[in-house]
C-alpha cells in the first residue's frame, strides 16, 4: 500500500506531480479531472474558480463527475455586482453543491486597507490580502486544487503542465491544451450561461477596480492595464518553473 499523500516529502510530492502530468498529458479535460476526483485526491482536491468569463465549461465537468467537489471562491469585496450574481446563478444551473465562499480577513482588511483603496497604491499587497491569503487558508485542509489556466494565455502559462507541485499543494490543469475554439465549442454544446460581462466586451474579469473591456488578441490585456501588474499572486512559483506566483483569476 502507497503512503498516504500527507506524508510523502517535498522531492517525492514533485516527481509524483511530474509522473502525473507526463501520464496525463494528451487526455482529454473530462479523463484528467475524473483521474483526480475519483483515484488520486480523492477527497483532498478543491477547484479554485473566479466565476469568470471562461470559468463554465470547468465548473460544469467538475459538477458532471462530482457535484458535491469543494469549489472555492474567493470574494474579495471587490468583484462586479454582475460576478457575484452569476457566481449565484451557474452554481444552482450546474447544481454544485459545495460551494466555498471565502473572503479576505476583515481585521486585516481593516488595518491593511482601512479605506478600500489599496489596489491603488499598492496592487500587490491588496492581492496578497483579499486573494492570496484567502486562498492559503481555503485550501489549508487539501492537499491538491484544480486551476482553469490554459497555456493559450501564454507568458508563464504557455508551458504549464498538465500537473504540478508548488511546495506545498498539487496543482491540476485539466484545460491546459484548450483554446477559444475548444471552449467555445464546449459552452455552446452545453448551452453553458455566459458571465455577463463578456458581452459587453470582458473577456478576462477579475475585480473592478483592475478589469478593463479589451478587443485584442491577449484576451487578459484588460486586467491591470497599464500597470506592468499581470499576476496576482495566488500561485506559488513552482520548482523549476516560471519565479513568480502567477494569476490565476
Ligand atoms: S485585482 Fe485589484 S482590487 Fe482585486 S485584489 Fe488585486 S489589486 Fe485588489
């Protein structure tokens, strides 16, 4: 009998992620996310969504193969009312039952950003309050989430793998190889709700104060625009990949 997951040290939980994503790698979203939910985490996996323009087509496989999968979502008090809405609506659409609210600790909202205004002087540090450490302590109880970034989104994504380890948590990429085409394609055969927002020209949505409408091809260019800022942080650099934590919202 394998050890339990908990107990297998840093180097073993790298090269188990690295088997992983080589076994993996080439199968389709449904078979990667049925792998991790019914054999290898079982009952330690979380998915991590934004309820985002692109969050559906992942939402609604998890709640395909298991609806009672912990979602987390993490409402950092700055989000469009229209996410909140839709984080409302496609839950009881898709019928997830275990969804996961978290939000940024309200005695450090109150001392690190007393005004709400932080994302101006320092983005960094309003990520680090209202996502980073929201999610450090939702994901606290698992040892494995799953994450909707794909390697079409390019920068440090282009070469994501299929599974990862980041020190302390598995990462699974089960929409990694999807593009436009493939999502698109999906949430039409679905008939999946859309975010609200991407009709009126969001293709990428995160909080208010940092999503602008884009029209080019890098569907991410609105988020943090003009700011040089592309990450928010809640994933922790990974050993032998890209430095910096990279955003996943
Ligand atoms: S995306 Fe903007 S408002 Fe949201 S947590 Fe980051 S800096 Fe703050």
């Amino acid at each position: 009998m394998s050890a339990p997951l908990a107990d297998l040290g840093p180097e073993t939980k790298l090269a188990r992620a690295q088997a992983l994503a080589a076994a993996w790698e080439g199968k389709s979203p449904q078979e990667i996310l049925a792998h991790a939910l019914r054999e290898e985490f079982v009952g330690k996996i979380a998915m991590v969504s934004s309820f985002g323009a692109e969050s559906a087509s992942l939402l609604h496989m998890v709640a395909a193969i298991d609806p009672n999968a912990p979602v987390i979502f993490i409402d950092t008090d700055k989000h469009f009312a229209q996410t909140l809405d839709y984080q409302q609506e496609l839950s009881a659409f898709l019928g997830l039952k275990n969804v996961q609210i978290v939000k940024p600790d309200p005695t450090e909202e109150r001392i690190e950003d007393p005004k709400g205004d932080l994302w101006k002087r320092d983005p960094d540090a309003c990520c680090t309050l209202r996502k980073v450490r929201p999610n450090e302590r939702a994901l606290a109880g698992f040892e494995a989430w799953i994450s909707g970034r794909k390697r079409h989104h390019g920068s440090v994504r282009a070469h994501l793998p299929v599974v990862e380890h980041d020190g302390i948590h598995f990462k699974v990429n089960p929409l990694v190889a999807w593009g436009p085409k493939e999502i698109n394609a999906y949430v039409a055969q679905y008939k999946l709700p859309p975010h609200p927002l991407v009709a009126e020209g969001y293709p990428s949505i995160g909080c208010w104060p940092c999503t602008s409408p884009s029209d080019g091809e890098n569907a991410r260019a609105g988020r943090w625009a003009g700011s040089g800022k592309t990450e928010c942080g809640i994933h922790r650099p990974v050993p032998g990949g890209p430095g910096k934590r990279q955003q996943a919202f």
